[in-house]
C-alpha cells in the first residue's frame, strides 16, 4: 500500500510530465534537461523554467531581426541631397 507521501509523490510525478509532454517540440532540450533532475522539480519550477527559455528565445530572435534589418541600411545620393533610411 502507498503511504500518503509516496502517493503524493507519484501524483505530483505525473503532473510534470504530462505539463513537459505538452510543450511544443521547440522545447525538446529544455525537457530532457528537466527530465535528468533528481529529484524531479515541481510543476511550479518547472513552469518557471519554461517561461524562462521562452522569453530567453524570444531574446535571441528580437535580436536576430534587429541585427539582420540593420543589413538593409542604403544611403542614396540624388542631385546632392543626402537621403538615408534604415528598413
């Protein structure tokens, strides 16, 4: 017979995993990551963690565009009148 905590244990278990198998597959490596902890986290650090990567992703890619539309700079010169303007 499962004594109290043990059964507390096994519920809080499975509530990590079933929030890990519903992330997108976009956070793979987070889950393994998170997977390997012993003992497992709770639902609650886990959560956290995964609000951490998404907002770490959306960073990265804020600063990939603003790093790729600066490439779109151009400078044009017509009847000596300077114009310039970033995309």
């Amino acid at each position: 017979m499962l004594s109290l905590v043990a059964a507390y244990k096994l519920i809080h278990d499975q509530q990590v995993l079933q929030f890990l198998i519903g992330l997108n597959y976009d956070y793979k490596l987070a889950r393994g990551s998170i997977l390997m902890m012993k003992p497992l986290l709770d639902v609650d650090h886990v959560y956290n963690l995964s609000l951490q990567e998404q907002k770490q992703r959306s960073l990265i890619a804020i600063s990939q565009f603003t790093n790729g539309s600066s490439a779109f700079n151009a400078s044009f010169h017509d009847n000596n009148e300077h114009l310039a303007f970033t995309v």
